[in-house]
C-alpha cells in the first residue's frame, strides 16, 4: 500500500513539473507565432533541391 501513495506523490510532481513547463513557455512567448510554421514547410524543399542543384554544379564541371 506504501508504493501506491508513493506513485500517487510521483504522478502529482511529474504533473506539477509539466505545469510549470507550460506556463513558462507561455510567459517567454514561445506558444505566439502561429502563422509560420505553416508557411515555413512550404519553402523548406525548395530551399534543399536548390542547394543540392548548387551542389551537383559544383561537383560536375
């Protein structure tokens, strides 16, 4: 029964600390930007083939 309390203590630290977690990466900001992300993956592979056609340039003369 003493290893049942014990887990209970755990789960409510662990659930504590993943509060905390939460509301300082609201208060620094990190939850504000929600609009480029979704542009960001747009542009991701142009910018990858483009840098493997300059690499492929380079490679072949």
């Amino acid at each position: 029964m003493n290893i049942l309390y014990f887990l209970i203590g755990c789960s409510i630290l662990l659930a504590l600390v993943f509060l905390a977690a939460f509301f300082w990466a609201s208060k620094t900001g990190q939850h504000e930007d929600t609009y480029t992300p979704s542009v960001r993956i747009l542009f991701e592979d142009d910018l990858q083939h483009n840098r493997s056609e300059t690499k492929s340039d380079q490679d072949h003369p």
